[in-house]
C-alpha cells in the first residue's frame, strides 16, 4: 500500500491496538515494580496498603531497612559497577583492536577468525560459565602441583567475573566498532600523511574522532550487559557478590519491597545513564561531521 494513500479503518485500529499492547508488554511490569517500591506493606506486590519511603531511608536498626541503609545490597551494587566498569575498559579496548584487524589488514583465515568472534554470543551463558570455571580451575590447580605457585584470580571471585562476561561482551563491542570503522573515509588518513603527519597524530586527530560515536555506544552496552548479567556471573562469583546475584539470594530467602526500591533505582539511573551518553553520542556525531 503507497503510504500516501488513506488506510482502512480496521487497519488504524489494529495498529494503534497493536502498539498498546507492545509497550503494555514492556513497560507494564516496570511501572508495578515502581508503583510497590513506596507500598507500605512487607511484601512487594499488590494490594496497595498507603504510601511510604521506608524501602528507601529505613534506618538499619528498623524493621523496614531501607536500601539506602542497607550496607550489603549497596555493597553488592558497587561490586556491580566495579565489575562494569573493567568489562567496559577491556571490551572497548580489545574491541578496537579486533575492529582495526577485520578492516585494515589482510590474512588468511580471516573470514574464520571473524566468525570465531561471534562464537561466545550463541553459547548459553550458564554454559560459558562453567567452561571458564572449568578451564581456570584446571590451570590453577595445575601451577598449584607443578610449581606452587597459588593463582587466586584463577579462582571463583571477581577477576573471573570480569574475564567471564569480558569473553562474550567484547564480541557486541567488536561488533559495534567495526560497522563504524568500516563506513570510514580512507583517503582522509592518506591526504593527512602526504601533508607530513605521523601515524599517532592522524589516529588521534582524524580516526579517534570519527570513532567516538561508536565507542561511547559499544561503552555503554558493555557496561548495562555486565551490570545486568546473571547467568555467566552466578557460575565464576565467589564471596563478592554483585547485584544480581545478591538479589537473587534475597528472593530465594524471601522477596520485600527493598528489591522493587532497588529495582526502581536501577532503573532511573540506566535512564539517565542512557540519555547522558546519547546527548554526548549526538555531539561527537556531530563534530565528527563537521
């Protein structure tokens, strides 16, 4: 149907209704879990009982603790974001590398390389775990026997983490670099080298640059996709719990409206987390343009 032509009554009507149903769908359980984060109430789902914010500022020494006040939780979230922010680092940096090798150079074995990378996004995430587990297991204890030598990042903690959801999140960071990469201008670089400039200043004043856009978004997926992981996370974690895995503990011990506080936190700092790096994406496009 030529978009300029009217369509039919049942055809609006079914759009209109498909689309509130989709965003129902999505937003729906987010606005519950929002809603019962000030419900005061021991429980975080319905009825509503009144409105209170002691999920939130309840004092440690009170029946209601609140997020704010409970140490473990905000200790669990700041091991979240320190775990984040190393996967973020590696996969940006790693997948750079991984981008410039794709697109600028020639090998053979090229094509099966690339396709290698994306291996780690089709295996499940429990699996990778226990292969990592099980990989790094079996060398720790190998230099244990061999030669003494007590390799602990080897072992289930927050170092396995990170080279746990690093081994699958530097493959989207790869993927995202290189589809910008590849868009690139290469007669830009070569008009920069026969005006005399060095390799490092035509990375850093032409390249980088045009790149920028890319790499702030291949940051800020690898970063919500490590915050957020679970799966992976809850087979290589030792006694430092991030969030995930401590809220899954506390759900198994008995679910409160302190996880919809957390949830609702959660939520709003990814918002503004998201729009942050969207209004800097949008102003290194456009000086990438001009």
């Amino acid at each position: 149907m030529i978009a300029s032509l009217p369509r039919p009554l049942w055809l609006r009507a079914s759009t209109v209704i498909y689309a509130l149903l989709f965003f129902a769908f999505l937003f729906l359980p987010l606005l519950v879990v929002a809603v019962f984060a000030f419900n005061d109430a021991p429980y975080p789902a319905p009825p509503w009982r009144g409105f209170t914010l002691d999920w939130f500022l309840g004092g440690a020494d009170t029946p209601r603790r609140g997020l704010f006040a409970d140490s473990a939780m905000l200790g669990s979230l700041w091991t979240s974001v320190v775990v984040a922010c190393w996967v973020t680092i590696l996969s940006v940096l790693v997948g750079t590398a991984n981008a410039f090798l794709i697109e600028r150079t020639q090998f053979r074995g090229k094509q099966a390389l690339s396709l290698l990378m994306l291996a780690p996004l089709v295996i499940p995430g429990v699996i990778l775990g226990i292969s990592i587990l099980a990989f790094a297991s079996r060398i720790a204890n190998l230099a244990d026997d061999l030669w003494g030598l007590e390799l602990e990042f080897l072992r289930p903690g927050l170092p396995l983490v990170v080279l746990g959801q690093f081994s699958y999140i530097v493959s989207i960071a790869t993927l995202t670099i290189t589809a910008r990469l590849k868009r690139f201008d290469l007669t830009l670089e070569d008009a920069a080298y026969n005006l005399g400039a060095s390799r490092a200043a035509v990375f850093t004043t032409i390249t980088l640059p045009y790149l920028q856009p890319a790499l702030i978004g291949a940051a800020a997926i690898s970063f919500l996709m490590s915050f957020e992981n679970f799966n992976t996370t809850l087979m290589l974690v030792g006694s430092d719990a991030p969030l995930t895995v401590m809220m899954y503990g506390r759900m198994r011990e008995g679910a409160t409206p302190v996880l919809n506080a957390v949830s609702l936190f959660l939520m709003v700092a990814s918002a503004l987390l998201a729009l942050t790096l969207l209004r800097g994406n949008l102003s290194a496009e456009t000086s990438a343009k001009t």
